[in-house]
C-alpha cells in the first residue's frame, strides 16, 4: 500500500461519486454550480486569445462587488493557487520571508519557496490570531498571509484583530495577501474585506459557485505597479485565463445573491451535524465558523489517516500537512447521509485500530 | 500616444474583427476550432477539480500521437506557456544558463529569467541553427530550448541537425525543451519529434485546433522524476487546467486528421501571398517552412511598428522585442482578403514615411 505523501495523492481521485470510498478529503463543494453557467454553453464560440488581466465583463462584474472597485484593479488568474504563485513571484526580494498562519493552507509554504522567499509563522489560538504574536512575527517581513475564514481550522478572525492588523501592516508597508476564498461560506457575520493600499485580496469562483474545476480565480489591488507586474509576468506564464471558464464564471455571477443565500443554510446545517457527530464521539475540537473544515485531535494523525483510508475508504488530510500535528482535518463537502456514514466509519476506527495509538 | 512595450499591448484587443484595424500582430488563427469542440458543450455538467497531471481520457488521446507513449509521460497545462513556466522551475539549479535560439519567442528570456536562471543564446542563420554555433554555446549549459517551426522566423531545423542536436544533448546531459507548438503547420515535411531521456517535447491545441484561448497544452517526457516534481509543482501554483478546456480538447482531437489536412493548404496558400508580397515590396525575408509568420528586415524596426499602427492601423510585432533588431514579425493568420489589404498599408508606409528611415 503506497506511503500518502501530499494531498495530490487524493486530487480528483477519491470522490464522494464513488460510493465504497467515502471523502472528507477534498474542500470541493459537491452541489453544482448555478445553471447559468452552463446555458450560455449552448451557444459558445469562443476560442480567440483574451486580455491576459482577463475580459473586461467579467472584472467589471467582479468590480461591482467591491466598494468603489475598478476593473483596472482586478486580475483574473487561473484560480486562486495561480493569483498567490504569481503575486509572491512579483514581490520576491532576496531573503525575503513571508509571514503565514499556522496551521495554514498546505500550498502556502510551498508557494512562498517557490517565489524565492523564506516562509515564517505566526501560530494560531485554537484557529484565532493572537495578536501580539502577529505582531511579533511580521517584524521586517516582506509580506503576510491572512486566511479567514480558514482552510483548514474553519475559523473566522475577529473584525477588530483585522482592523488592527491593517493599521499594522500599513504602517509597516508590507503586503498583506488575504485569502478570501471562503467569504461567501461564513456562519457568524459578514465578511469583513481587509483594506489598504499593500492589500491584495485572493478570490476564487471554485467555493462560491462550486467550480473548483473550471479553474477560476482573481485577485483585487489598489497597487497599480503590481497588477501590471502579475500582468507581464502572466503574458509569459499561462497568458489569460481560460475564456470558456470566464464566460461561464460570469453567467453565475448573475445568479449570484440567490445561490449563496440558498447554500449557505446547507452549508450551516452540514457544519452542525459534522461538529456534533465529532463531539459526541469525544473528540477534542473547535467549532467552525466558516469554510467547510474541521482540524480535530487525533493523536499519531499520519498513521491515523493512512488506517483510515485503507481500512475504512475514508478519505481525511493529515494535519501535518497544514503545520498542525496531531490534528486530522475532515472536509464536510458532503450531503447529511454521507456525512453520517463517515462519522460511523470514523467511530469504528475510534473504537478499535485507534486506542493503540490514542 | 503611449509607447508600446511588449506584445501585451496588443494581446486580446486588436484583432481581424475590428474592420478598421488591421492584425498582423498576435498568432492568433483566423478559423474556428473542429465543431465536435462546441458540440460536447450541450450536455457538458463538468465542475469538480481533475487530476492536476491531466484528465486520464486526455492524456491518453495525446500519447496515442507519440510512438510508445504513455499517459504518465504527460503533463497537461495552461497552454504551452505554463508548460515552459513549470518544466524550467522545476529543473532550475542556482547560477543556471538556458540557451535560447536568437530570434527567439519573445517569453523565452523572461521564462528563464522567472524560473532564476540566466538566458544565453545560439544565433541562427537566415533562421537555421549553425550546428558549431549550437555545440559551442550549449557547453555547461542546464538546458537548450529548440523551436521548429520558429516563431518569429517560420523555418523548419533540418532534421540532419536535429539528430546531431539530439546525440549532442544526450551527451551532455542536459534537458532540450523542444516546442513544438506549429509541429501541424510544417509545409516542406513531417515534423521530426526530437527524442532523448531528458527531452521534453512542449505542444499545444492553440496553434493545431485555433483554441489560443482556451489556453489548453502539455509536455511529453520520459523524465518520470520531472514529471512528478512538476505536477507536485502545480498543485501548487495552480492545480488542474480548466476541465472544460481539456473536454473541449478531447473532443477536438476526435476531428484531427482531416480539420488538420484541411487546413494545411489554407495556410500554406496565405504563406505564399505575403511572402511574395513581401518580395514584390522589395524586402529582404526568407521564405516560412512551417507556422504563420515571416520577419522581413525593417530598419528602424521599433519606429516602423509605432508608425503602422498609429498612421496605418496596421499592428504588426518589433524585431527586437524577438532578438532581432531591424525586422519587424507579421502574422498572416488572416484571410487572403486581409492579408491583401494589409499589403496595401504597408506598401503605402514604405513608399511615404519609411523612406526617412530606410
């Protein structure tokens, strides 16, 4: 049985279509996306080369949901993986060091190697940003990742930590990447978009309207200089982004306020079920305010989920790979049914194989 | 008027459709992908993340064009361009040189550049490698990229030279990136696939299938260990391409065998009308083998591009943004009707203001 190294050992792989093999793995949404976007396909003809920045209806609409939002200040990218690769690439400096969340989103550390840079961390309280460690760790830092609401701790940062951490990182003149791909998916309140002439805010079309696949993402900056850097950079790494997945990224856009407001009780009711299923098996964990992750605790978590899924066809990430040892993180993109046999997988294991280790 | 920098000013605006501006710019063909690319889009319902390397039927499709290939020798990418972008990332050593050919395309210097290696190059002449030239600059070298067919230059590499090429860079160990994007636009032979352990053929469905836009391509390798670091890479930077862009794809290459052979004349009775329009202006040029574009000499190449496209609405691409300074890059991915007119602006430039420069 092959050692599970990373992630890209699950990607597209096991799916909740198959039904011996049971994913919490994967944070792809398995409700489909809106209709609209599939009945502009009907009559699609696009093939011509677009604006490598991405066309101009689709960051005029994306404009539109940000306050006083240019399409001058928006870049589409090929989801928000190519909007961070890119962005860190056109800020890297020699010895630069980028501060990041702990746990934080596997690719991120990756990322910011990949750029030329040193990734440095900030840990998280039970998924919560403790302030002065923030402040101490992004001393001197090129740049800082925040990610709220977060993949994988399912937290979402207090509004008044973010207003600090944006006079903060102002003051200091280092960019702020903020991850908001989960803004569309948070329980507790509004999203609170962080603000400021370094931000750049990440977004994605994959949780919002469920097209992971199609690849769709895009950034907002109002630095000028470094929109026209990630756009020369990008006319020589991917050029623009794919047009039939903008075409059809801009078509759920209309359907957008009813989408998101039908989804996310769906989304809060599948949240209730996993945290309490997980609780009433005594497990030791937060509840999640956004996103759809849990990170509980579970000890020898490598060996943990490599039992689980060669015994059990359950699908779960280890921890490790998002700087959190001991923590198993389940994705509960998943209708109640399934939810309710994989936590019935999961009490199995618990009860046998798992007390040599617990 | 503002100065033009780079292709990217001209990327994705002017085109053929605009009556009163004329494109001999970007390489963008002219006639539509293979209907079956559209026809699948009826009933297409794809959302769900694919696997990063590529859809398993695609890549299968492609390995039945190389001889003995298999689906885990491919990697399938945003377009050619991200396929360069990984492969050079992913062999890159601190203080590596990349031999480019010289004219080269214009992203090569800035894919090594990105990737943290240095460009060096191999002169051609009348765009042929000089095989001395070649040997002499290659030594020490991480890589060499080859482009047959050429853009900008249109030529085609004896294959006497290729195979010299090959058992050169097999002794030297070192990686030859052979784009072969225009290998279905050749008008004097079949395309020669370089072969090597550590070559990496780079293809794409922009140029054979007119899909630029949907910004689907891929690499073929035996290099196994490249192949794993560079799809490691990418669910990083930017996980799988566009799953409707690789259906469309698949679908299209059910339709290759005769939308290629039927294509093939259109474009090589275009080839013929420029370049003998061309010498009928009196430039000095020689004659494509293979792609879309010729590169006559134009003195004063960067002066001539402003007044064409201010003066004549004619876009045409500066030599030197290729390595080849005093020649301007025409594409001819135009009808004849428009190839014609282009002519007529640019014989009236020639015989008014070039004089001044000429």
């Amino acid at each position: 049985m092959p050692q599970i190294e990373s992630p890209a050992f699950f990607i597209g792989k096991g799916t909740a279509d198959n039904e011996a093999l049971l994913s919490f793995g994967s944070g792809q949404p398995d409700l489909p996306p809106p209709p609209s976007a599939y009945n502009i396909l009907q009559s699609y003809r696009g093939f011509k080369y677009g604006l490598v920045q991405g066309e101009l209806t689709l960051r005029e609409a994306i404009a539109g949901e940000y306050p006083s939002a240019t399409p001058e200040e928006i870049v589409v990218t090929n989801g928000a993986s190519e909007a961070i690769d890119l962005v860190l690439r056109a800020i890297s400096v020699p010895g630069g060091r980028v501060a990041l969340p702990r746990p934080y989103y596997y690719s991120y550390p990756h990322n910011v190697t990949l750029a030329g840079m040193t990734p440095v961390f900030y840990d998280l309280d039970e998924g919560k940003i403790n302030y002065e460690t923030f402040e101490r760790v992004v001393q001197g830092c090129r740049a800082v990742m925040i990610n709220s609401p977060s993949n994988p701790t399912g937290t979402v940062q207090d509004v008044a930590t973010l207003r600090k951490i944006e006079e903060l990182c102002n003051n200091l003149g280092i960019y702020v990447l903020s991850d908001e791909v989960y803004k569309d998916l948070i329980y507790v309140r509004e999203n609170y978009p962080l603000k400021g002439k370094r931000v750049v805010t990440i977004n994605s079309f994959s949780k919002t309207y469920a097209m992971c696949g199609l690849r769709l993402g895009y950034f907002h900056t109002l630095d000028r200089e470094l929109v026209a850097k990630v756009v020369d950079m990008k006319s020589h790494t991917s050029m623009n982004t794919s047009i039939a997945s903008q075409a059809m990224g801009l078509a759920a856009m209309s359907e957008r306020a009813t989408y998101v407001a039908s989804h996310l009780p769906i989304w809060e009711k599948r949240r209730d079920t996993m945290y309490q299923g997980l609780v009433d098996l005594g497990l030791d964990l937060w509840k999640p305010e956004g996103a759809f992750y849990v990170l509980p605790a579970i000890k020898n978590s490598t060996r943990a989920m490599h039992d689980l899924y060669y015994n059990y066809s359950l699908i779960t990430y280890d921890g490790t790979w998002f700087g959190a040892k001991d923590r198993l993180r389940f994705s509960y993109a998943l209708d109640e049914k399934k939810i309710g046999e994989g936590l019935a997988r999961l009490a199995k294991f618990l009860d046998t194989e798992y007390r040599a280790y617990a």
